[in-house]
C-alpha cells in the first residue's frame, strides 16, 4: 500500500529556475522565412490583380464594341429616315395636305433683285481708322 501512497501523492517539482535562452539564429531563420513568404504571396496577389483587370478590361471593351455597333445601327436608320423625309415630293405632300398650302402662280410670284452694295466713300473709311 506504501507504493500505491507514492504515487497518489503528487510531487511538486519546480521548473520555474530553468532559464530558456532565445535562439537568435532560428529567429533570423524564421523572420526571413515570413518575409520572402510575404513577399511572393504579394507578388501572386499583383499577378492574380493584373491578370483581373485586363480580363475584367477585355469584358468592357467588348460590351463598348456592341454598344458601338448598335449605336452605328441607329445612327444609319435615322439617317436614312432624315434623308426620306427630306424628299421634295414628300415636303410638297406634307404642305399640301397638312399646312393646306398651295404652290403660286406664275402671276403671284415676284422676284427681288439684290441690289449691290454701295462702297462707302474713302474719307469714311480713312475717318474711321
């Protein structure tokens, strides 16, 4: 039973003297190990970055070419809407029926003849100067 005693009986032993010295070399090791692990997760990270922004740019610049050509689309149909609207037939139809106009007659029709300008006289122009 005295061995059984022995056991149960807890022993205090005390660690607390024992100095633990810092390992400078494996300190050093492990700061230039994060740091070079540091710095090529960084470069990943620059690479994976780049590599986004010029898929994300090739994205946008093909919805600008779309964009471009649905543009040029509407431009073409207004254009050639504009330009059927322009007909002379169709103008003269559109007074006739609308505005209710009527082409004039030989007779009504005056003409004015620009007269041309007088040349003001030099003395003016020398005054002015």
């Amino acid at each position: 039973m005295s061995i059984d005693v022995e056991y149960a009986i807890k022993k205090d032993i005390r660690n607390n003297p024992v100095v633990r010295e810092i390992d400078e070399r494996q300190r050093h090791e492990m700061r230039r190990t994060l740091g070079l692990s540091v710095l090529v997760v960084g470069m990943l990270l620059f690479s994976a970055w780049q590599s986004f922004r010029m898929v994300n740019t090739g994205i946008h610049i093909e919805k600008l070419r779309v964009q471009l050509r649905e543009e040029q689309a509407l431009s073409r149909q207004l254009r050639l809407e504009f330009e059927t609207l322009r007909a002379p037939h169709l103008i003269e139809e559109r007074a006739r029926q609308e505005l209710h106009l009527v082409a004039p007659t030989p007779a009504e029709t005056v003409v004015f003849q620009r007269a041309p300008a007088a040349a003001a006289p030099r003395a003016i122009v020398a005054s002015a100067r």
